[in-house]
C-alpha cells in the first residue's frame, strides 16, 4: 500500500511538472521589430465622407420588388463625384451595380489581388426606428461617433479601401500587382448579381487572383476573457448553410379534444432533442490553431488548459461550447427560427413545421447534416425537409506570404498584437470571389469591442471615428504591403 501512495505521489509530482512547464512555454512568440507607421489623413474629411455614405439608403430587402434603385444610383454617383482620383486613375466596370475597379500594377507577371466590401445594408426592422439614439439613416456624427446603418457592415470598410486608394495615388505609390476593388450592392441577399458577376468577368478574362481580402473578422477588444491585447483574427474559411423545416403530423381536430400527442407536442419533442444533441464538434484543425495562438495570451490558469490539450481536452471544449461566440467556432450550429402550426386558436393542426437554421463547419458538410438531424428526430409522425443549403468553404492557407503581409500590415498600424487565423461564422461574398482566388480571406480592419457587436443588422449600430480612421491606415497598409511583389 505505501509502495503504490509512492507511486501515485510520484505520477501526480510528474504530471504537475509536465503541466508547467508545458504553460511556460505556450507563450506568446517575441514581438517582431516592426516599425508602426506615421500617416496623416485629414480626419474631419473622411468621418464626413463616411457619414454621407450612410445617408444612402441602399436597402437590400428580400423582396427584390422593394429596391429602391435610385439610392443605389445616388451611391455610386456620389462616390465618382467624392473620389475623383480613384475614377480617374483606375479603369471601372460596373456589374450591375457593383463596382468593380482595375488599379494596374507595373508586373504583369505578378498574379493581381482583390480588396472587396459591400455598400448595401440589411433593413431597419420596422417600428424599431424610435429606439435609435441617432436616426438610422441619418449619418450623425456625435460626440467622435458615426451614427448609422452600414457603419460596421460594410460602408466603413468601402470608404476605408477609397480613402486608403486616394491616399495611396496623391502619395505617388505605384503597385507592383494589379489591385482589383469590388464594392457589392447585394452581399446582404447573397451576391447573386453583384460578387457572382463580378466573378464570372474575372473567370470570363482569365484572371485569378493571389488572394483576395473580404469582409469578416476584425481586430478584437476585450472579446476572450483574460487577452488584454488586440487580436486580428484573419478569417480563412466561412461556414456554409442549409436549413430543414422539422415537420410533425396528425390528425387535427377541435382544441375541446385534444389527443395526448398532437402534432404541436410532437413538433416540441423533436426540438427538444435537437437542442439536448448538438451536432458533435471539436477544438481541432482551424479551430486548434486559433486558440492555440490566442490562449498564449491568457492568464496562466487558463492558458494551462490550452498547453495541455492531453489532460484538459474534455474542459477546453465544454468551456468554450459554453460561450455561443466560441461554440460557433467549434462545430456546426442549430438555431431553429420559425415555427408555424394552427390557423385558428381551437383548431389542432393537421401540420407543425419548425425552420431550423444550421450553419456548417468546414468538418461536415449537408448530407451528413441531413443525416444527423434525421437520425434525432425522425419518427412515424416527424419528417425533415430539406430547404436547401451551401456546404462551407474551402480553407485558405495561414501560412502564406499573403497571410504575413496583411498581418505585418496591421502590426505597422497597431503595434504588439496578437494574429491568428479564424473562421467566420456568418457568410460573406467571398463564397464567390473564393472561386477565383488562390487563397481567400476575410478581415475587417478595424477595433470591435464587445459592445459593438449588437450594432450588426440591429439598433444602433456606430463606429468611433478614431476606430475608422484607424481602420483605413489599416487597409493603405495592406494595398502597400500586398501589392508590392
């Protein structure tokens, strides 16, 4: 007996020793010498010209019969009229009415890159306008915040590329590669005539890019408990989509009646264990080296977790699956969003449809999400009808030159900070220029604190003005850097 406490002492001092000395050394790599760069912008200028763009009112709805055309128009006449330097060095082809401009580079032999945002916006739910604390289209400037829909998503990164492209021109620069901008008008319903076409012209002439930069992540504040540094968090891949209604049937009947199951009972059952059974997920592949890098910047508690993923795996995965930020970045995710049932109050339904929304991590793909759901809820009295759905993108490379350059770019802006690749959760245009790039990422940037967040397609969406000018040196960076050879 005392020989095995020996034992078991012994292996619990080793395990300890293991443990660490292991956290010692999941430390962050010694910052590289890079200097920060100085540029002076006009500050006023360009708060001014981002708060004009939010004055267009280029909604896209879901019914395309609620366009209103003519404030697209107004944006891409302003734009011409705002950026004369832009229009008259750089060739543009409109695609729709998308912009797509050619910045020609002095190495034809170099493959061009492509710098892309958005300049529609998603509604403002109606009835919601009185909770704005500035009106949504209004393009207010209070106090060093711009007030408005697309501050964030995704009229802040347009201006950002045209202001950093004017600054670039007055400032003599010449880019090595050819440098393509496309600024889409309908990435909020998909980019069916916008990023779609834009990517049909550039397969139509031949042209595959490098790599191209789209909207997606940005450099996070205050975002993972403990970090106290900035972290970029350059998005390689996107989740895919599909959405299934979960349909349950009977007999019907009046509600003075009711049978002990009834399709609405059955319809919550089945919900129930889709929520009770989460589509299996795991800290591994992209999500691994995410948090792999960001975790060196943890306190030592919990960066100890991370440097030993061979005792604390099981913890890692139920800590984050905890967060709904992090469990999106772990497996795929189920979100039902509608439900219908009955026409009238004393009337069973004869049918009970829930809509569930899952978006696909890189791992699975539709079919095996089809399969799962209707291996949970399937019964003599529950169906699964498949909506239709987009599997996940391909995964871009982290470790490419590309990849170093935008960020060195947003070291030279914003000093010591921590770079990982990412995975974004929601879905962007890129699931079409990716089809013309050799690598694609998604990468705002700009500062996004914990409090912003809420501003994407809800109330009261801003952006400081020191954040946005901060943003667009961001971006004069990565055309300097990434253009350059």
């Amino acid at each position: 007996m005392k020989k095995l406490t020996l034992v078991i002492t012994a292996v619990l001092i080793l395990s300890t020793a293991v443990v660490v000395i292991r956290t010692l050394l999941h430390a962050p790599p010694p910052f590289a010498d890079i200097t920060q760069v100085n540029i002076d912008l006009d500050e006023l200028a360009l708060a001014e010209h981002l708060s004009q763009a939010i004055t267009f009112q280029t909604v896209s709805h879901q019914s395309s019969s609620e366009k209103q055309d003519l404030e697209f128009q107004r944006f891409i006449d302003w734009a011409k009229a705002t950026y004369p330097e832009v229009n008259s060095q750089l060739s543009l082809v409109m695609l729709n009415q998308t912009m797509l401009y050619k910045w020609q580079g002095s190495d034809n032999q170099l493959q061009p890159i492509l710098l892309t945002g958005h300049y529609d916006v998603v509604p403002v739910i109606p009835g919601s306008e009185h909770k704005w604390t500035h009106p949504p289209f209004a393009g207010e400037s209070v106090n060093g915040e711009i007030w408005g829909r697309g501050a964030l998503d995704d009229k802040s990164g347009v201006i950002g590329m045209l202001e950093a492209v004017t600054y670039l021109l007055k400032d003599g620069f010449k880019p090595a590669r050819t440098i393509y901008l496309s600024f889409g008008h309908d990435e909020e319903i998909g980019g069916p005539e916008g990023a779609a076409a834009v990517t049909a012209f550039l397969k139509e002439t031949q042209v595959q890019l490098a790599w191209s930069l789209d909207e997606g992540s940005f450099l996070f504040k205050g975002m993972f408990p403990g970090v106290n540094t900035l972290v970029a968090a350059i998005n390689v891949a996107e989740k895919g989509s599909i959405t299934l209604d979960i349909v349950a049937t009977a007999a019907g009947g009046h509600s003075s009646m009711p049978p002990s199951n009834s399709a609405i009972t059955d319809l919550a059952q089945a919900i129930t264990r889709l929520h009770e059974n989460p589509i299996p997920g795991g800290l591994e592949g992209l999500s691994a080296k995410m948090f792999d890098v960001i975790s060196r910047y943890m306190p030592f508690s919990t960066k100890a977790l991370f440097a030993n993923p061979w005792l604390f795996s099981q913890l890692i995965e139920k800590q984050l699956s905890a967060s709904p930020t992090t469990n999106a970045m772990l497996r795929t995710t189920t979100a039902p969003t509608m439900l219908s049932g009955s026409i009238k109050t004393n009337v069973l339904p004869i049918e009970a449809v829930a809509t569930v929304n899952f978006r696909i991590h890189p791992r699975d793909n539709t079919e095996s999400i089809v399969a799962f759901v209707t291996d949970t809820v399937a019964s003599d009295t529950i169906t699964v009808r498949n909506r239709g759905g987009v599997n996940a993108s391909a995964v871009s490379a982290w470790d490419t030159p590309a990849f170093e350059q935008i960020a060195q770019s947003m070291r030279e802006v914003y000093g010591d900070i921590a770079v990982a690749p990412g995975l974004m959760v929601a879905g962007s245009d890129s699931k079409h220029y990716g089809k013309v790039a050799d690598n694609a990422y998604r990468f705002n940037p700009f500062v996004l604190a914990a409090e912003d967040v809420s501003g994407f397609h809800g109330t009261n969406e801003k952006i400081s003005v020191a954040t946005f000018i901060q943003g667009t040196k961001g971006y004069i960076q990565i055309i300097r850097n990434g253009s350059s050879h």
